[in-house]
C-alpha cells in the first residue's frame, strides 16, 4: 500500500470489473485505488469457462493474474480491506474503510458485484457453484446430457426450462410448492417431455458439492446430477445508494452506455450494473469505465 491518502479514482471493488477499470486507469497516468474484501461471487466454482484466455481456468487464477499485472502500474495501488461509508465532499468523495482508513478521490467506481442469497434448503449453498448453476453458457457444456433439475416457478422455470433444453434432454422442473405456471406454458413443457414437480423441498444430498439426490418433505427422493437455478440477489455494497445512486426495478444500480450512474462521478460496472453476468462482460464493462472517467477527467482538466 502508500501512505498517500488522496487519489484521482478509488475503486471500490477489485475482482474483474474492478481490475479492468483500473489497468485503463492506471495506464492512463491516473492515481488509482482499490479497495476489494476478497468475496467475489463465483469464489466456490471450480472452473470458470466462456472468457476466451482463460476458458477452464480457476476464478482465483484470472484475478490473481489480474492484479498482477494491474499492480505492475505504479499508479494504482491495492488495500484488502471493507469498504463501510462513503461521503461526497468540495473536492469529490470520501471513502472510509472497515479498518478506519480514510482516502478521497474526484471520481468513484463502484465494482462491487452482487450477493446471492442462497435458498433455504439444507445442501443448497454447499453446492452453489459446483452442481447448483446459474448459467449454462459457464457450466452447461460440462454437464450437457446429464440428468438435470430446475428450480424455480412461473414464468422463470418456463424461461429456464426452454433454454436448458439446449444442452440436455433430461429435465424436471421443482417448483417447491404449487406450480404458478400458466395452462399454456405447462402444456408447452409438457409438450416437451420435461416433467414437472411440485412436493416441497427439504434439503439436497451431496457430498462435496456433487449433488446426488433432492429429499422432499414427505421424505421421497430424486436422484440427479445437476439442478439450475437462479437465487434472488441483492446489491454486494450499500454505498452506492447511500451516496444516493438510483437502482433499476431488478435491483440494479442504473447506468448509461459509459457506465457513468445518475450521479456525478460516480460510476458503476460489473455485476452490480448488469444481469448478463460473466466474467468477460465484467472485463469489458470495466474498461469501458476507466477509459468514461479518464476521458472526462481531460476534458475536464483541458478547460481549466
Ligand atoms: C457460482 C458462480 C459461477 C460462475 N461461473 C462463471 C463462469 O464460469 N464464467 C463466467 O464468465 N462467469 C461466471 N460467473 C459470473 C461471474 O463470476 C461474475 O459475472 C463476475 O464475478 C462479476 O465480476 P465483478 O467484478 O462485477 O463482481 P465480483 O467478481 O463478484 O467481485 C466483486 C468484488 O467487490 C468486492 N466488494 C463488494 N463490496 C465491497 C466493499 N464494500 N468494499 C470492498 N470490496 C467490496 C467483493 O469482495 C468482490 O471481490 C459465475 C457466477 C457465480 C455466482
């Protein structure tokens, strides 16, 4: 770290987003700091896949990769630290840290991602990332024509269900009560040989991860190798909106084409932005606000 206290940019949030705005930045002749608490979302996959490079690489492997040739720039610096508050001041921003360190910035990135918030069934969050997906682009291939669960109801397990159906045939949808699918759409599923189960379920039996069976409250099982499903989520960072950006209906923070949100100086990218989550979009819309704020910043400095 440095003793210096005051920065062009800080950078709450250094995973891939994070990284990526700030190697523009720092590239850019920027002062720049990280501040990153070391949970980002996918740390429990084994392997992370679709990010041309790196396809099949360990997560904790890109972004130490990352950082290291991030930290190569002696203009930006990193601290592993929480960051707690944020405050708008004459000069810019003031961002407080878990640890009571105190650092200002003209402009603030927020690359905070999201938090999953893992369903109530035993098993569910040891799985998460492992046999439990979000995503088929990052994990279907590996499990393609295996014996495959979806959990979730309505419109969701309907959506899920017809996008599944590409990478394997074998599907049961979980509705973990009574189904909220419409006529139409059971027919279609149904249509489509995709089973659709409504008992209750109490836990997933696994061993390490690798799920071997659903357990229903009646205590009848399922055997299955895989289950998708996507969790609700909320903002990983609260300072965003404590500083008074806006949030879309999903639960995003708001931001136009460069990233900028619907406050001043303040941009956001990455997860917390955008529900096509993945590790190459993270990059790219990382880059693409570090290069927003140092164009702003010239502009900004050339008509001084
Ligand atoms: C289980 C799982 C598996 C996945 N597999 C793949 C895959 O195979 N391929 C793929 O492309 N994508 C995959 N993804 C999606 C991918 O992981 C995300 O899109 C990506 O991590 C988003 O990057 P990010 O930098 O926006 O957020 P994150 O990687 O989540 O990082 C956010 C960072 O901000 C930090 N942070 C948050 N709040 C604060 C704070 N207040 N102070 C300091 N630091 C803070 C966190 O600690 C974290 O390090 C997967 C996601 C999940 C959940």
């Amino acid at each position: 770290m440095t003793d210096n206290k005051n920065f062009d940019v800080i950078i709450v949030g250094g995973s891939y987003a994070g990284l990526s705005a700030a190697m523009s930045l720092g590239r850019a002749l920027r002062s720049v700091l990280i501040i990153d608490s070391g949970l980002p979302c996918n740390r429990q996959t084994p392997h992370s896949h679709n990010f041309i490079t790196q396809d099949g690489e360990k997560p904790i492997v890109i972004a130490e990769k990352a950082k290291k040739q991030v930290l190569k720039y002696d203009t930006v610096k990193f601290l592993t630290d929480l960051a707690v508050n944020g405050t708008k001041t004459d000069k810019g921003f003031e961002i407080t840290t878990q640890s009571g360190k105190i650092f200002s910035a003209k402009k603030l990135i927020f690359a905070t991602g999201l938090k999953d918030k893992m369903l109530n069934i035993k098993g569910f969050s040891e799985c998460w990332g492992i046999t439990v997906l979000h995503c088929p682009y990052c994990h279907g291939y590996e499990v393609r024509n295996q014996k495959t669960g979806i959990f979730a109801n309505g419109y969701g397990a309907f959506h899920l269900a017809r996008l599944i159906r590409n990478w394997t045939k074998d599907l049961t949808i979980f509705t973990n009560g009574k189904s909220e699918l419409t006529k139409e759409q059971t027919d279609e599923i149904k249509r489509h040989n995709i089973s659709i189960v409504e008992k209750e379920v109490t836990s997933l039996k696994h061993k390490d991860g690798v799920v071997e069976e659903i357990i229903f409250a009646d205590n009848s099982t399922f055997k299955l190798e895989v289950i998708y499903s996507r969790p609700p989520f909320e903002q990983h960072c609260k300072i965003p909106e404590l500083l008074g950006c806006e949030l879309t209906e999903q639960g995003l923070i708001k931001v136009d084409a460069l990233q900028k949100t619907t406050v001043d100086n303040i941009f956001a990218c990455g997860d917390n932005t955008n529900p096509l989550r993945s590790v190459p979009y993270a990059v790219s819309a990382g880059s693409i606000a570090g290069v927003a704020i140092n164009n702003a910043m010239t502009e900004e400095e050339f008509l001084k």
